[in-house]
C-alpha cells in the first residue's frame, strides 16, 4: 500500500491546474480579433494544429508529477512488532529533604536513604527487561522525570540526576499517587502498578493520599507502597558554616497507616524497609508480580518512490521540449 510522507502537499495540485490552466488560456487569446470567415474560411486543420496543446499537456503532467514526488509516496516493506510479556510500573521517589538520613549502609559505608533507593531501584530496573517504567519523583508536588518507556537506559541516565531541591521541601503523596494514575490511566496493554516510596507523612499537595487511592482504584491501578528508613531515631548530616560534617539524630515519622490503607484499597501491598538490604527485598518481592502481555512496535521500512517519480518529471520535460522545438514548433 502507497502513503505519502507529507499528503498535505496533495491538496495543492487541484489549485496548480487551475492556475496552469487559466494562464495558458489567457496566453492563447489574441491582442484583437480578426473574422475567421474573411481568412481561415476553407482552411485545413492540420494534425498540428490538433495537438498544439501537446507541450503544455506533458509540461502540466511534469508539475503534477513533481507535487506527487514532493508529498513522498512510499511502500511499506518491513514492519517490526515485539510481543512482550510485562507490566506497566510508574515508579515514584520522595526526594524531600529527610531522604538526606543516612541511616542505610551500603558496600560497608553509610549513605542516605535517597542513595541507597536509587541504587536499588537501579537493580530493579535492570530485572524489568520486558517492562514499560515511568519515573516521578515528588516532594511538596510531584515532578515528571520519566514517561512510560522501554529504554531503560535512558531510564536510569534520568533517576541519576534525582537529587534534592528539584522543587520545594514537602511530602506530598497523594498529589504522587495522583501524578502516577494520570500517566497510567489512558494504558490499555497490560496491567498497570505505582509503586511509590516514601519516608514521611503526607503534609503537602491538594490531594490526600486516600482520595488519590479512590482515583488508582477506579481505573484498576494497584499501588504498593514502601516506608524506607530505620524505626526510631535516625542520624541527618548537618554542616556548619566552615563545611564540617556532622550527624544529629532525629526522629522521622512515617504514617504507615495511611500507606497500608492506601495499598490495601487498590489491591496491592506495603513494605517497610529499615536498611538496604531489606529495601533490596522489598523490590525482589514485587519483581514477581504477574506478567501482562503488550505489543511493542519496532522499527518500520520502506520503499522510497520520490526518486522515480523525479526521473519521470525530467523525462515529461524532455518530451516536451524536443516536440515543442520539432514536430510542434510554433512561429511567431
């Protein structure tokens, strides 16, 4: 089947006839008029006059041939579909400010907690081959980091630049959970999973996170949901004015409540994870979640025509100029 690159070029060669048309009608009237009976009366017509035309009929399909050329007609050869088994995850990260606890060790040295999730959340990644993952990151409001795709490389170039100060200082869940099932509402292939991690209470956003678990429902969205970070007292790095290093330990809250409800009510699940290990099996755990079956499509190849069609214009206006200077030639 031909398509063209550029078909709106085709709405335009009914307007170029017209125009070709009327000025080589305006061309052939005569500056005055003369009575035909007075001095053509009993005159032959030659095969020549008949085809007088000729020149302008090869020159007008040139045109039309060349407009055709220009909208790019092209066959399609090649058309390559994957059928994947997998699920569609929107993932997403708190990144206020109390991610900055360095309560998770990992490889033997302490790093904060939003360090570690990105590391983990790098593995998972890399075990979810045939998934489409999206990415949003949120503290007082969601931030879009990374839409639904395949290429999880791109996908994880994008989680490496999360860091803090993206936006304001707040944890607004349900505004995340919200942001995620407007991104996975209008997905029809496969089923459709937030996984949001936090380590706060909700205290920002116009949306509460239970309002926003009624939105994941409706559209048949589960969402799992993770508390990261030890229970009790937890040490937040703190510089001072000369950039020395210290460590207070305070205490971080995280409503785990509001996250079960919100877990149980969509039909998924929530974790607790206190240290990177047992972050690392929270996500092990929801890797066996159930594949879903989608059509991915690859790459598409075609036949290009432009080229032929292009020789055909310049073969049009040949013709018409070695008839136009031979067999039609017209004398002044």
């Amino acid at each position: 089947m031909i398509v063209f690159r550029n078909p709106e070029v085709l709405f335009f060669i009914p307007l170029m006839i017209f125009v070709l048309v009327y000025f080589y009608r305006r061309r052939l009237l005569p500056a005055f008029t003369l009575p035909q009976e007075t001095f053509f009366a009993g005159s032959p017509v030659t095969w020549r006059m008949r085809l007088a035309f000729l020149p302008f009929i090869l020159r007008l399909c040139a045109v039309v041939l060349l407009m055709v050329a220009i909208a790019g007609p092209r066959a399609l050869t090649a058309d390559s579909k994957s059928v994947s088994e997998g699920i569609n995850i929107l993932l997403a990260l708190d990144v206020s400010t109390s991610m900055a606890a360095e309560d998770f060790v990992l490889a033997g040295k302490r790093q904060s907690r939003l360090s570690v999730v990105k590391t983990v959340v790098k593995t998972f990644i890399n075990q979810r081959t045939d998934d489409r993952i999206g990415l949003v990151a949120f503290a007082a409001r969601p931030y879009p980091v990374s839409p639904l795709t395949l290429d999880h490389s791109w996908l994880e170039l994008n989680l490496e630049r999360i860091d803090f100060g993206l936006m304001e200082d707040g944890t607004a869940i349900g505004s995340a959970i919200a942001a995620g099932v407007s991104r996975l509402r209008d997905v029809k292939d496969g089923a459709r999973i937030i996984v949001l991690l936090t380590d706060g209470i909700n205290n920002a956003g116009r949306v509460t996170p239970l309002a926003a678990a009624r939105m994941a429902k409706a559209f048949g969205i589960k969402v799992y949901t993770i508390g990261a970070g030890t229970r009790g007292m937890a040490p937040y790095p703190v510089v001072d004015v000369f950039g020395r290093k210290s460590y207070q330990n305070v205490k971080i809250d995280i409503d785990e409540t509001s996250l079960e409800q919100i877990a149980n009510m969509t039909g998924g699940q929530y974790f607790r994870a206190t240290d990177a290990e047992s972050l690392s099996a929270v996500y092990q755990q929801i890797d066996r979640l159930e594949k879903a079956r989608f059509d991915e499509t690859g790459f598409r190849q075609y036949d290009e025509y432009f080229w032929m069609l292009l020789l055909g214009v310049l073969c049009l206006l040949l013709v018409e100029l070695v008839v136009g200077r031979t067999l039609l030639l017209q004398i002044p």
